[in-house]
C-alpha cells in the first residue's frame, strides 16, 4: 500500500512539475513506465533506487576472533551485599568529613548526603560528588583533582579498589583532601 501511495506522488509530480521534469518526450514515456508498473509493487519505478543499498555491510571478522571477555557474575557483589558495603562507606565518609570540617577552616565547607548523592564542597577549592552504581555494582567519585574514578569493592583488601589505577578509595580521599586543605584526615 505504502510503495503505490509512493508511486502515485512520483507520477502527480511528473505531471504537476513542468520545469523540474525532462523533455515532453521523455516525462511521457516515463510517465508510461510508472502507470504500468503501477500494479506491481515489487518493481522500483526508478532504476536507479534498486541499486542502492541502505544497509551496512556485515563485519568480515575472522572466523577465530572473539568478542569482548566473558563476565565472571560469580565475582559480582550481590545487590543486598553491595547496598549494604556502599552505604556503610558513604555514611562513614559523610560522618568523618563532617567531623574534618570541624577542624578545617576553609570557606564553603559543606558536606551534604541526599538522594543517595554524597557532595563535598570545599569552597573555592572545589567539589567531590559520590554516589552508588547499582547495576555495575560501583561507587563512582569526581574529584576536582583526580577526575572521574569507578571504585570497585575488592574482597581481598576487604575495600573500594579503582581497578585502573589500583587506588583504594579512602587512600586517595585522604592524599587529595590534605593536599587541598593542608590538614592531614583519616578516613578508614
């Protein structure tokens, strides 16, 4: 139905277009071919659509190659185990930067915990933002100095690990908020 309600708009052009459609001769006789394919809706009425392809050619991998590495789901935290080691940290961190603020003097220092979002401002020195990935199972921070880190837990080290760089989740909060705020903090 959709390929004759197409081919009727070509031909009503056809007709309706003087300056934009070939000679008489030519718009003619392709206005001939239209009407009789009309009937047909598996002929193109335009030679020229039935060469294109619009689709993407398949990958020519190799026949040995492999996609990306199976996930091992047995290493993966349960959701119960992960909301309950997540929300242990960031409620511990909260309570340990609220009691670091005490002691600090920086201008808008702030720590603030709402919709599962941990936010630490430290005024003109920046902002920390933390917050529990559920479905990767993950605490991600951004940092104003280290960036973006997707902290993992590690049941050897018994803490949260940055598989990348190895960096343990309260070592590197520690490092970064003395280096910002000149007062040595312990968070674990």
């Amino acid at each position: 139905m959709a390929s004759r309600l197409t081919l009727l708009r070509r031909i009503s052009k056809l007709l309706l277009s003087p300056s934009l459609s070939p000679s008489p001769p030519l718009r003619s006789s392709r206005l001939l071919f239209l009407l009789r394919n009309a009937s047909r809706t598996n002929v193109s009425p335009w030679p020229f659509a039935s060469s294109r392809s619009f689709c993407s050619d398949p990958l020519n991998l190799p026949q040995d190659s492999q996609g990306p590495a199976p996930i091992d789901y047995r290493s993966v935290l349960p959701e119960d185990e992960f909301h309950r080691l997540a929300n242990s940290t960031i409620h511990d961190l909260q309570e340990k930067l609220e009691e670091y603020g005490d002691i600090v003097e920086i201008d808008g220092f702030d720590v603030d915990y709402g919709n599962e979002v941990l936010t630490l401002k430290l005024g003109a020195l920046g902002t920390y933002v933390m917050n529990k990935q559920t479905p990767n199972r993950q605490i991600w921070l951004s940092s104003p100095i280290s960036g973006p880190s997707r902290f993992d837990w590690d049941h050897d080290t018994q803490a949260w690990v940055y598989r990348r760089t190895k960096a343990n989740l309260f070592k590197l909060l520690e490092s970064e908020l003395e280096q910002l705020c000149g007062e040595p903090v312990n968070l674990s």
